[in-house]
C-alpha cells in the first residue's frame, strides 16, 4: 500500500485523529448523537500512526453507528499519561496495552468476560496458541493482543563458519548450543552476546529449566531453586565457559545485541521483532535465526505482545467492545500481516506476513516462527514487575563481571518484591 501522510487517511474516512492525547477518554456522544469511542496507541512515527489510522478506518467502516477517535502519544509519554488518565478516570474506551506493562494498570480496565469476547465477536480460539494470556493477569483477561512474539537465537554464519562451528537448527539441544559457543569463541571474539534486557536474559533459563520466575496468580518465586540453577547456568557462560565477554557497563542495556550486530558475538537473543533487521544487517554479514535451545523441559519460550483492553470507566461498553472487535478483526489482521510491521495474533492472518518477507529469507523466516511459536508460553508476571526489572539488570553487570553470585541476586531480589 503506497504510504500517505498523516491524516490522509482520516480525512478520506472520516476518523477523528487527536495527536496530543489530550481527548476526553470515555467517551461520549459526538455532534450528530452517535457515541464516539477513542481508541488510545503509542506511535513512535509518522508510519506508525498511519498504519494505526489504516486499521481504524476498517474498525470505522465497521462500526457506522459510532464515531471513532484515535488518539497518540510516544511510548514513554503513552503510559505517563495512562497513568494520570487512570487515576482521574478518563482512560479512553478502548485503549492499547503492552503485556510487559499491564500488571501496572490493571485497575483501569475491564475484566473481560465470555459474554464480552462475544460482544467483541473475538473467538481466542482463532488467535495464536497461549495469546490470551499475554495480557491477562492473575488469572483474569484484560485485553486481546493485536501482535504476538516470542524470543529467538540469532546468529552470524560467516562467524560460524570461519571457527567451523556448527549452525543452530530447529530441534538443537542446549549440548549443542554450548558445543557450537564454545567453537565459535576464537580470535578475540566470543560465541555468545550475554543479554542485559528483561527478555533477552530471562528467556535462555526459563527454556533451560522449563520454570518461571512468578505463577500465573502474580507471586514471585525468582529464587525457585531450578530456575536459580538455569540462571547461574546463563551467567556461566561467562564466568564458567568463558564463550561471553562480560558487560562493560550496566548502561549497555543492549549488550548482547549489539555484540552480535557488531561482529563481536556469533550468537545473541533477541525478540521476533527484530528477525527482518539482522536478516537485513548494515554490517553485511550472513545472519540466521534458530529456536531457543531445547533442554529437559522442552523450549518453552515466553509469548510476548501488545493490544487492545476496554476501559472501567467507558460509557458506551458494548460500542467500545464492537470497535476493539474490529481492531483485531481478520481485516485488520491482514492489514498488519501484509504490511510486515509485526507478527499478527489471528492464525489465520500470519500467512501473509511470510509474504511480506523477501523471498530469499521468506522460508527459513517461517520455519523458524512456526516451530518457536508452536511452543510459546505467557510469561507470567507480578505487579511490581518493572521495578524487579529495574532491580535485576543493573546488577547482571556483576553477576556477570564474577563479583556476584546469580543465586544471590535472585535471592536479594526475591526478598525485596516477593510478598
């Protein structure tokens, strides 16, 4: 689809767009006495808010009986205002969520029931196995996703066939991971770049181990003692097999991938998001992806996300339901799949993201999503998760670095946010 400037698809559809963020979030009725509906998303670009209007225009053309308003902010600023707009009451009807930051706003949304999905004319049985639990949360749903990813093991064949080191295939064991680190660690360089953000670190233990860090009702047990071992497994890497440099800083949030984007790393984590970049990496090497390793437990990796929840506060529940129907609706599905921007919820839409691919990575892209997301679990959370994160990373440096134990960092760790 030819791209077009912001606001010409509004103009041509009719959909309201505010920028500042600023409307009134629960609705309302519009001029001509239809109840209007604000849909709230991050947009961190002129193309991004384009293709959020793209998809409102169908949830427009769909719901004829309501006015729909979009309305944008970054990302930072999106959850500063979500804040504020909870806390006074005016979320907007159908507002967007991230499943990494939901346990921090649980109390704006409406706990979604069966009668509701209904309303919505969402049936999660036609989304990606486990997608629902990307944003619900102790156990309740509050929203559908509109995208879904999981984690992956990207890496750099030119590196891995100058040491002679083995390729990462679908089905490769964590022998064979650290068979092919170990090989591939040679001439100044390391077979692994040790990964510094929440999912890149966490994501390698919990296949390890096949447990998580919390339950599925909120509690944290990060010192469970399987996954304290996988952890310190992961952290060995380093200080044990020595196929990873230790992080120079605890600033290099971005460590491990840009060890593997700079040529330094033959292997990295990193999300499905980023899968078309490397592929497509300025550097110009051969990159490749892979599953996570499999261990005793399989290779569970985390489903990942970001869509849509219904505001307590709406005053038109069953409009606002009907438009978020739309926005995760097959056409608007195929509009995301077929614009490549991310990995669609809907099974029946990812085809057409493979499509998007160029050709000569099309196959072993659709390979690889296939048989990881075949095997995703939710990554279940706690409501203080973001200040554990912001707890844990910065201390991976010395973990890492040998001067801390992983078992007693997750020990500290539970103490301080375990209830």
């Amino acid at each position: 689809m030819k791209k077009m400037r912001v606001g010409a698809v509004a103009a041509a559809t009719g959909v309201a767009v505010v920028l500042t963020g600023c409307a009134s979030g629960s609705g309302g009725d519009s001029s001509d006495g239809k109840p209007t509906i604000v849909v709230d998303m991050w947009s961190g670009s002129e193309a991004d808010t384009t293709a959020l209007e793209e998809q409102v225009a169908i949830a427009q053309k769909e719901n004829p009986d309501v006015e729909i308003k979009l309305q944008t902010a970054p990302w930072n600023d999106f959850f500063t205002k979500l804040t504020t707009n909870m806390a006074s009451g005016n979320m907007a009807c159908v507002t967007g969520m991230s499943g990494a930051q939901l346990g921090g706003f649980t109390d704006g949304f409406r706990e979604l029931t069966a009668d509701d999905l209904e309303t919505a004319g969402i049936d999660l049985g036609d989304f990606n196995p486990g997608a629902d639990g990307i944003l619900s949360f102790e156990g309740a749903l509050y929203g559908v996703p509109f995208d879904v990813a999981t984690m992956l093991v990207y890496y750099n064949q030119n590196m891995l066939t100058a040491t002679g080191a083995q390729t990462p295939e679908i089905g490769w064991t964590f022998d064979d991971f650290e068979d092919i680190a170990t090989t591939a660690t040679a001439a100044g360089k390391f077979g692994f770049g040790m990964g510094m953000g929440g999912y890149q670190w966490m994501s390698m233990p919990i296949a390890y181990s096949g447990q998580q860090p919390a339950s599925e009702d909120g509690t944290l047990h990060i010192d469970d003692p399987d996954f304290v071992d996988a952890a310190s497994w992961y952290a060995g890497l380093v200080t044990d097999l020595g196929v990873a440099a230790p992080v120079a800083s605890a600033s290099d949030t971005g460590w491990g991938e840009n060890q593997y984007t700079g040529g330094n790393a033959a292997m990295a984590v990193d999300g499905t998001w980023n899968a078309v970049s490397y592929l497509n990496n300025e550097s110009g090497f051969a990159a490749g992806m892979a599953p996570l390793p499999t261990g005793d437990h399989g290779n569970a990796g985390p489903i990942l996300g970001s869509g849509y929840g219904i505001s307590k506060t709406c005053d038109h529940p069953e409009e606002a339901l009907k438009v978020m129907g739309s926005l995760l609706g097959k056409d608007a599905q195929d509009y995301i799949a077929s614009s490549g921007r991310s990995y669609p919820a809907r099974t029946e839409s990812q085809p057409l993201y493979f499509d998007s691919i160029d050709e000569q990575y099309r196959d072993q892209v659709k390979s690889v999503f296939e048989s990881a997301f075949a095997t995703t679990v939710p990554l279940y959370m706690t409501k203080n998760w973001e200040k554990l994160d912001s707890y844990v990373q910065p201390n991976l440096v010395s973990v890492y670095n040998g001067q801390l134990e992983m078992s007693e960092l997750l020990a500290n760790a539970q103490a301080q946010f375990g209830e």
